[in-house]
C-alpha cells in the first residue's frame, strides 16, 4: 500500500470529510447518478474518512436542466454567499448560501476537508480535473489518479483565480476540484462516462486512507493547463451565430492550436484561422457556454511542482 | 423513353415546406431555417415555392425541446380542433396555427412536401423518416436521395406502428418527411452535421424539381427499417432508472441486436442481456428526450419497401 519509505515530506492534517457532489448542473446525469447510487450503497464512513454524497441543484435535476434561474456554479463567491436572500432572489443563489452553510462555511475551519464535484460536458475532454490555485493535495490526487487510470488520458486545469473570487462550488470545501467528463450531451446518461467517473471517485476515497493511514507520497512534476482567454462564435449584428466549430477543430480538445490553423467554418464555407499565440484548446463547443458567448477557452501548459506529504501526527 | 404500365399519375408538388426548430434545441433545423430565411438562393427551384419556417420560435428563444408540451407528438385530431384559444397548452395553440398555415390536414389545400428538420444525441447518423409505407411520392424521393448520398449512408426509418406511431408536424402535409440526423447534443451545432443536412435537403429538393419538370422514375425498391418495439431502463418501484444502456450497444445504431446480447449495464457494472425472440436493429439508441417517454431504444426489423413508377400527373 506505501511503497516508500519515510522520506522528508511536509506533514499535513488528516483529511477525514469527504463530500461527492452532482447534479450542480441538473442535466449532467453522471453526477445525478453517481450521487444517487453513493446515497444508496456507500458507507458513510469507510475508515477514516467520512463521505457525504450531495445533489447540490434538486430542482434543475428534476427538470433536467442546467439551472433554474441562474448557474448555481457561479454562485460561491464570498461576495454572493454573503450577499442578503430576498424572496425575488434567484433560486441558486439562497441553494448557494445552504451548500455553503452545510459543506463550508467557505475559508473556515469547519469546512469539509474535500469537496469533489462532478460535471459532464458536450466538448471531446475525456476525464479532466479543474483547480483554482496550486494545492498538493489536488495534485497528489491527480497524480494518484493517473497512475491508477494508465489507459485513460487525465488531464488538469487551473484557473488562477483567487479563491475568494473563486465562484464555483469546490471552492467550498478546504481542498476541492471539479472532475469533468465528456463528451456527452446534456439529459444523457453513458454507462462508459460513468464508469470512468465512478473509478475515479473510488481511487480519492483510496487516496484518502492512504493518506490518513500515514503514507508518504512522493512529490514530482504535473503537467497542466492554465486557462489564458476564451473565443466566442462568430455573429451577425442580431448576436445570431453565422459559422461552427471547424471541423478541424471539433473533437481536439488538448491539441495544439497554431496560427493559420482553422477554428470555425462559416455557413457560407469560409474558414476562420487562429492567431497569435499557440494555445491548447479546451471545453470545444460546450452546449452551456453558448449563452456566455464562448466557443472554447484557450490555454498554456504548465508545470507544477509539488514536495512529498504525508499525514501529520498528533 | 418508354412510359411504365403501372407509373403512378402523381400532382405536381407546388408547395413546400422545411421546418427547423420543432424542438427548439435540436441546432441544425434552427441554424438552417435562419439561414435560408435570410437567403433563400438554396432552395429555390423551378416550379416550387420552398418556404423554412420555424416551427416551436419559444422552444427555440429558450433553447429547449418544448414550453409545455412536445409540438411533435401534439398534432392529434383531438388537439386540432379543441376549442380553448389561448387556455391551450402553446404547442397545441401552435399546432392548430401551423394546420391552419400548411394544411389542414387531410384536405386538398394542404402543403404537398413538409421537410422537418431533427437532431438526435443517438448515433444514428442521416435518417429519413417515413410514416407510410404507401407514400409511393417519398419512397421515390427517399430512394433518389440515398442513391445520390452513396456511398455516404442515408437510412429509411418507417413509422407505420399503430400504437408507436404519433402525429408529427410534419403530418399535416400530403408527403410528410421526417430529417434525423445524429449524434449531436440537444442544443450543440456541429459542423459536420449541419452540413449533413443540408446535404440531404439539396437532393430532396432536386428531386422535386425533376418531378415537378415531368422526370418519370422507373419503380425501385427502398431497404428500410420498421419500427417493431420501443424498449424502457430497467426501473424501481419508484420509477428511477436502475441501469444504463450498455456500453456494447452505446452508438451501435442500425447494428444487429442478437438474443443474449449485452443491452444494459447495472451501476453496479451487472450485465442484462437481450431477451427477445429474433435479430432486431436498435435505433434511437440513448435519446435525451426519450428518457422521459420511457424509452432507451426502439427495435426495429428490416424491410424492403417497394415504390411503383411514378410520373407527374
């Protein structure tokens, strides 16, 4: 279980709460499921760690859509978890402040020691996880991960952006990330997209007990993706889209975007090529993000260091 | 060129009509009928006046399937002549609107050809959906647009189940042709797909020119697939899904679904097998918005359908 030896390693707090949350965005089943399904059979403690399974969005799951009012996901700034509930207020935003009085409160004390939530999305990204700011306890997870997943391509990406205007719901919790998994369409459950999830899901809890149980983990390398800029579609005067995705570009999330390469095919068949810097491309024609007006972000590869941890002892 | 014994005297097809947005996130019908509304060089023809038309404009303002009930299921003749006006759910009020506009239907002023123009999250690449086996019209169209497609595929789905069959948009039309083209994810426009599209539009249309300019197609023969059985998840007491489409048959539209095969997978990772009695072709494999229909696929068998030569009358 620890194939190291002790070695110099930074001693941090035992990770002992756990919380899975799904359905953030009510139409991306396979956290919908794979909360359910955690509801129903997994203990809620298995060793050290306790487990909390949580349908963070209940009323868009019901109505199968990404959000009632407003994207609950953009909802956990400290601003808006402290911001006044009125009886016009969108629904997300009070469901916001509950999330957060019972994972968080969000930079206190009482805070769950891991927030995991999970997303799908309709862009070709396969199994991702997304961070705010560097922690080594995300990127031992992640390391940890894609040892124990080595036919699956898992990849990371970090939006550097301060946790306080950290505005979706992992930032609840002490340490957190998103998994998010595709492609698959909005409403549709996929038994691949699950399983793959589920797995990961089920290596954290084993990471979690090692950790807890006093194993070392070596430090080392990641390699990420650190989101740069977005690109939107482009549009005629009414904002109405007038090309699509090329079909170049469709599907190749994570392949290096260089200038003159294509990015979009117009309805009357001219191609629109990239510029400027070259950039890796990722959430490539994701269904949500029409409405933000984005056709896919854009980002640098980073590397991330990390020193070995282990559990500190009382 | 020698005139065929049985060619059937068919009337020209004067008016037509390409529906895009009868579920208001399907992007290929909303994005192709905003186009041609724009400009309609495309589709003009001689002899046809080819109106796009948005069939469901709040469905697709708010980018879902439907406000309060599905406009493709609600063109029932208990629906088209309720009374009620504005107490009627909208898609009913629409339905009777576009009757009124294209139809009615079963009468002589009804629109000859509705093209409706659909996306699903299956894999089921193009498919031209037929609701009568008798529709000598479009089993001639449909055998000219597969011909033209090839070797790029282009399946016939037929409809003609008595108790799956429902009333479409598209039936208040004399020749009513359905447009399925997958996989693409409820409100996602792909390239490759909205190309597709419009690809089958461009022959489906040259096809009517030639009709309409007095081309007699000889009799011909049309593979198609009939819809047999619609299949639901396996459910609890409760009515939640308890399994998953199994990743065997995930995207394995139009392949052979053999008894014994894999067909779901329980969450956790069980296998149920096919239990039915012969070969059957699922389609509709997966469907977003047939979760709610009760449906993970339908079973369908195949068919060879038989055209007689028609003619402009």
């Amino acid at each position: 279980m620890c194939p190291f030896q002790k070695m110099e390693c930074v001693s941090l707090p035992p990770l002992s709460t756990f919380a899975v949350c799904g359905g953030t965005h009510g139409n991306e089943m396979t956290g919908v499921y794979a909360v359910r399904e955690m509801e129903k059979h997994t203990a809620k403690k298995k060793g050290s760690v306790s487990i909390t399974a949580v349908l963070a969005n209940p009323r868009a799951v019901d109505a199968c859509r990404r959000y009632t009012d407003t994207d609950l996901n953009r909802c956990f700034t400290d601003a808006l978890l402290s911001s006044p509930i009125t009886d016009s207020s969108p629904y997300e935003l009070s469901r916001a402040q509950e999330l957060n009085t019972q994972l968080g409160p969000k930079g206190s004390e009482k805070a769950v020691d891991l927030l995991v939530d999970l997303h799908n999305t309709t862009a070709n990204m396969g199994l991702c996880l997304i961070f705010y700011s560097v922690d080594w306890i995300t990127l031992h997870i992640y390391k940890y991960i894609q040892s124990k997943m080595p036919s699956m391509p898992v990849k990371a990406i970090q939006l550097d952006i301060p946790i306080s205007d950290a505005y979706s719901l992992e930032s609840v919790g002490k340490h957190g990330f998103a998994i998010e998994a595709g492609p698959q369409p909005g409403g549709v459950l996929r038994a691949d997209i699950f399983n793959m999830v589920k797995e990961a899901v089920d290596h954290t809890i084993a990471w979690l007990e090692e950790f807890n149980s006093g194993c070392t983990f070596e430090g080392g390398e990641v390699e990420a993706y650190t989101f740069i800029r977005s690109v939107d579609y482009p549009r005629d005067q009414a904002g109405e889209l007038t090309a699509a995705i090329h079909p170049k570009l469709q599907d190749n999330d994570f392949q290096l975007l260089r200038p003159g390469d294509p990015i979009f095919l117009t309805f009357s068949g001219e191609t629109v090529k990239h510029e400027g810097e070259e950039l890796y491309p990722f959430f490539v024609n994701e269904c949500a993000y029409y409405e933000k007006k984005i056709a896919f972000h854009l980002a640098r590869k980073t590397t991330f260091t990390f020193p070995s941890i282990c559990v500190a002892k009382d | 060129m020698s005139s065929y014994h049985n060619s059937a005297r068919l009337s020209q097809a004067r008016k037509v009509a390409i529906f895009g947005g009868t579920h208001g996130n399907e992007m290929s019908g909303v994005a192709l009928v905003n186009l041609w509304t724009k400009n309609g060089a495309e589709i003009q023809r001689r002899g046809v006046e080819t109106k796009p038309f948005v069939a469901n404009p709040k469905a697709v303002e708010k980018c879902c399937r439907y406000v309060d009930t599905d406009l493709n299921r609600a063109f029932t003749p208990e629906n088209l002549s309720a009374p009620g006006g504005d107490d009627l759910p909208y898609e009913v009020q629409r339905a009777q609107e576009i009757n009124r506009m294209f139809g009615p239907k079963g009468s002589p002023e009804a629109y000859d050809v509705i093209f409706d123009l659909h996306n699903t999250t299956s894999n089921m690449g193009c498919t031209l959906i037929l609701e009568s086996s008798k529709d000598h019209f479009n089993l001639q169209m449909m055998n000219y647009i597969k011909k033209a497609m090839a070797p790029a595929s282009c399946l016939v789905l037929l409809n003609e189940h008595p108790l799956l069959k429902y009333s479409t948009s598209r039936s208040v039309a004399k020749h009513p042709v359905g447009l399925e083209v997958g996989p693409q994810p409820q409100g996602v426009l792909r390239s490759n797909i909205f190309e597709a599209m419009r690809v089958i539009l461009k022959h489906a249309l040259d096809f009517i020119e030639l009709f309409n300019e007095g081309m007699e197609f000889p009799p011909c023969t049309v593979e198609a697939f009939r819809v047999s059985e619609r299949i639901d998840y396996p459910r609890d007491t409760n009515g939640n899904i308890i399994a998953m489409v199994h990743p065997n048959l995930q995207d394995c539209d139009w392949e052979p679904l053999n008894p014994g095969d894999p067909m779901f997978q329980t969450f956790d990772g069980k296998t149920i097998h096919y239990q039915g009695s012969g070969t059957v072709y699922p389609t509709f494999i997966n469907e977003a918005a047939y979760y709610e229909k009760q449906q993970a696929f339908v079973t369908t068998r195949r068919e060879t359908l038989v055209a007689s030569a028609i003619r402009k009358a």
